[in-house]
C-alpha cells in the first residue's frame, strides 16, 4: 500500500452511516472527497460540509449517476438503501473501486451466477474491485472471527451474539411499527429471519470455506419474548406480556453439523420470560473446539452519546479499507482474499 499518495472518494448517500462516512472522508489525511452522490432532491445541489457538519469542501450534492461516473476518483463509498447493481456496474466499469456497505458481496460463490458474472465483467472492463464490510455482518463476522479461529486445530462451533439494546431510541415507528416491539405475542414472522440470512449467512459461509468446513446448508430462524412487566422506553410504553426482545438466528452447517453461527439479540428490556442471558450492547464471540475462547466487546460511551456513537462503528471499516481495496486485484474481494484493514491516521 503507497503510504504518501491520496485517494480520490465519491461518496455514495448521506444516512445515519453515509454521513458518518462523509465525515470520516473529509476528515481524512489522505483522501479527498471528489463527489457526493445523495437521493432526497432536498440535499442536491448543497455542500458535501453542511450535510455532515463540517465547513464547506466545495463538493455539491448531485443525484446524478452520469456526474459520478464522469469523475476521475479511486474509489466509491456505496451506502445507499438497497442495492442498485446498475449504479454498481456502471461505476465499476468506469474504473472506479466500490467499497460497501450492502451485504450482497461478502460470498461471492454464492451470488445469482448470471448477477455475478455481470459484476465481475464490470470489474474488468474497469480493472476495478468491490468488497463488502461494515461492523455486522463484517468486522464481527469475519475480521475477528478469523484470528480467534487461528488458536484452534480442533474446530466445534463460533457463535456470536449479538445484543442490541433498543430502549433509548426514539424512534416509535421503527421500533413499534416496523420491529413490532411492544406487539402482542405471536409467531416468529420468518421473513426476519430470511432477511438477514443472506447478508449474515453469505458473510459466515466465506470464513467456513477457507478453513476447510464447506457450507452445504445456511438455516435461519427467529423467536420472540414477552416483558415480564409493563414499562417505558425512550419511544414510549410497551405493555407486560407483549414483545420485549427478539433473537434472530443464522446458522451455517457442514456436513450437517453448526459450525458458525451468528445470533442477533434486540431487546427493549432485560427483564424477559425467557433466560437469553441477555446483556448490554456489543458482542459476545465463543469458539468451542480444542482452544475455546470467550470475547466480550462492549461500547463504553453513554445512553446520551450511543446515538452519535453507532454510526462509526459501520462506517469507519469501509473508509479505512479503501487503500486496501484500491491496491487488490479486479473483482469481487473479499476479507479471506484481501490483506488486513488497517487505518491511516496521518
């Protein structure tokens, strides 16, 4: 990696993530921001700064793919809400790197084989790569699970938990409309469960196959509980014995045997009928086989600050690894393939 050159970065959005990404980009000593890509017409036209709480850069806002591709940059940092491979493909081939934040790259084995194909053709009309990374699914499931799997020659099981805890957001849609805490109990809407499965079970099957466990089955299943009690969250009242935590989870399995497994644990409260030995937000990473270890991750910042705080946890791997990614071969990259993140801070 060139230690004295800069990067030239589109971003692509400016959500809770892109505008952290933003931030992060402008901020940095070896990157400049080129372009700024953004879907609400309110923000277009408006500098890359206001949108992030910086000083103007000089960069306006466009919702113009044509603009973007049109711009001689290394690298673009794709944050939008779903994924539109026609962007993707279109920025590739120009010759511009993708770093992502959508999880449809993190298994490129097994990707739709025609969608796959029109990537990597992408890739190499324009000599560019594309990765996927954030914090989860990423750095958890991928970038420490690798090194905690390096202690072992006897391998059982890596589960990682996963604990949200949801009370002090103020967001009643999100959390009572659209998640369905505080709704009275019912069956485990499975549609939850498929959702993550391709972005959490793509992203554990990489690490599977390059230990030598090839995945030959991805499950995904969800349960729900009740709070034992009624009480008040940041959103507003949730009644007893309606949801008070879900747990997501995705299992990957060789040979019909769990071999990883990743466990998304959201809770409004701990006080729960069932014993999830639930605890405060952050990860806890297990490995069982004949060097078993125990990795608890937790976030020391407080309630008043974990709203501003969460945003860097998914946004600041992709713009850190932006050097790597410009550095590696054409194609669809992956943590198995690329050489270690590692941030430049001057």
């Amino acid at each position: 990696m060139a230690q004295d050159r800069t990067w030239r970065v589109i971003q692509w959005a400016t959500g809770n993530v892109g505008s952290r990404a933003l931030r992060a980009v402008i901020e940095h000593p070896r990157m400049d921001l080129v372009g700024l890509w953004v879907r609400s017409s309110e923000k277009r036209g408006k500098d890359a700064g206001a949108l992030c709480g910086l000083p103007p850069t000089g960069v306006k806002a466009s919702g113009s793919l044509e603009e973007m591709v049109a711009l001689d940059a290394d690298c673009v940092l794709y944050m939008r809400q779903g994924t539109d491979f026609d962007e993707i493909c279109a920025l590739l081939a120009s010759g511009k790197n993708v770093v992502t934040t959508r999880g449809d790259f993190h298994d490129p084995a097994r990707m739709d084989v025609a969608l796959r194909e029109r990537v990597e053709a992408a890739c190499r009309a324009g000599n560019a790569s594309i990765y996927s990374t954030g914090s989860s699914p990423g750095f958890v499931t991928e970038a420490l699970a690798v090194p905690l799997l390096s202690l072992q020659r006897r391998h059982g099981l890596l589960t990682i938990d996963e604990y949200a805890d949801v009370s002090s957001r103020n967001s009643p849609d999100m959390l009572f409309k659209v998640m369905g805490f505080g709704a009275p109990m019912a069956p485990f809407d499975q549609r939850r469960a498929d959702h993550l499965k391709g972005d959490f079970g793509g992203s554990l099957a990489q690490i599977a196959d390059a230990v030598g466990l090839e995945v030959d089955a991805i499950e995904a299943s969800g349960e729900l509980s009740p709070t034992r009690r009624e009480l008040t969250i940041a959103a507003g009242t949730v009644a007893a014995g309606t949801v008070g935590a879900m747990r997501t989870t995705i299992t990957c399995k060789s040979g019909g045997r769990p071999v990883l497994r990743f466990r998304a644990n959201w809770y409004v409260t701990q006080d729960i009928e069932h014993d999830w030995d639930l605890r405060e937000s952050g990860w806890r990473i297990v490995t069982e086989g004949d060097t078993p270890v125990k990795v608890d991750v937790t976030f020391p910042v407080s309630k008043e600050d974990y709203a501003a705080y969460t945003p860097g946890l998914t946004a600041h791997r992709p713009v850190n690894a932006i050097p790597t990614v410009c550095a590696a071969p054409p194609g669809i990259r992956t943590t198995v393939d690329l050489p270690q993140v590692l941030p430049i801070f001057r």
